[in-house]
C-alpha cells in the first residue's frame, strides 16, 4: 500500500511540474525547446560586465628572441558586451621577458606594462564560446642593467598591436574559465636614421589563460 501512495505522489507531482512548463511557454514551444530558449538568453547575460584574470606566456620571435627567451606576465581585464556578438576590453598588466643563458648584450631587466584596449567578436555564444579578438594600446617598458655597459637605463613608451582568437568555457552563470592564442608586435628601440636602422620591433606568440566572473546585467 505504501507503495502504491508512493508512486501516485510521484505521479502527480511530475504531471503538475509538466503543466506548470506549459503554462509558462506562451509561444506553444515544446518543453525542451523552451528551456534551451531560455538557457541561451541567460548564456548572454554572462558576457556583460565580465572580470577575467589571465595569466600569459610569450614565445619571443625574430631579433628580439634572439636576446630575450621568452616573456610571461599577469592581465587584468575588463569586458564590456554590446548587442549582438562583440566585447569590447580593456586590459592592463605587468610582463617580464628573461634574457637568454649566454647573452651579454641586452638588459637583464626588461619589463612590460601593457595599458591596451580593443575587442572580440564571438562566433557562437553558449556553454563554450568562441571568438577572434584585436587589441592596441601601448606599453610601457622599462630597461635596466644593460649586461655589456654603455646604455643608460631606460623608459619607453610603445606602440603595441595583437590579434588572436580564443574561447570561453562556463561552468555556471557567473563563473568561467578562458583561453586563447594571440601574435602580439609593439615597438621596443628607436632606430637611427644616421645609419638607416629601422626602429626594433617586439614580436612573439602569446598564449593565455585564466578565470573570468561576469557580473551579469
């Protein structure tokens, strides 16, 4: 007998649980079709307002990697979502680039503070979301203890391009993880038109990843 008042409860409970879905979807949808709709309009929602911290790694490239092995850093970011599929981002940080075993000509402390700002297109937005991003803006870069004497130490300030592509994974709705690969090129040294050299450049493959909170709207 208890069994049977035990199955009818159950019984009951799941055709009210089903009625009330249909009385929320006005549109005549089927349940599961419903959900998925407002799953997604939530996904959405967690691209406003987005807080992501992420940590990099460089792999220096051309002259600059043949003095510098490699760079890596913290980003602080700061996203903000417009309609339909673009973030727009503003990032600060702090990189440090470590000069090759064996090199004697080059600044034993070289540091990055990149001040840029740009954006991402995202291709599909849900759980897992996509996307191409662009960033400028500048660096500020300090040079001392220049290893091989003769140079003073240094301040500068930089002009700085990346473009890359990466992706969002959420766990929950406010919550989530980030990754992504970028070609990064800035300025680093004046050239010296009396012996036509061009001004140095800084380029390297940066790849990065960290945990994103969005604040939602």
């Amino acid at each position: 007998m208890k069994i049977i008042l035990l199955i009818l409860t159950f019984a009951v409970s799941g055709l009210s649980y089903s009625q009330s879905l249909n009385h929320g979807n006005s549109s005549g949808l089927k349940n599961k079709d419903y959900l998925k709709q407002m799953n997604n309009k939530d996904y959405l929602k967690q691209l406003d307002n987005q807080v992501f911290v992420s940590y990099n790694y460089i792999r220096n490239l051309g002259q600059f990697g043949d003095k510098y092995d490699y760079g890596s850093g913290v980003l602080l970011n700061y996203g903000k979502y417009f309609p339909n599929s673009w973030l727009a981002v503003l990032r600060i940080g702090y990189m440090t680039h470590e000069l090759r075993a064996g090199v004697d000509s080059g600044y034993a402390d070289f540091k990055v503070y990149p001040v840029h700002i740009g954006g991402r297109y995202y291709v599909y937005k849900n759980i897992v979301m996509p996307y191409f991003s662009f960033m400028n803006g500048i660096n500020l870069i300090t040079n001392n203890n220049y290893l091989a004497g003769g140079q003073d130490d240094q301040f500068l300030i930089k002009y700085a391009f990346q473009v890359g592509f990466g992706f969002d994974v959420k766990f929950a709705r406010n919550v989530g993880i980030n990754f992504n690969i970028n070609y990064n090129n800035s300025f680093y040294q004046n050239g010296d038109s009396y012996i036509d050299q061009p001004s140095a450049m800084m380029t390297g493959f940066e790849y990065s990843g960290g945990v994103s909170y969005d604040f939602g709207r």
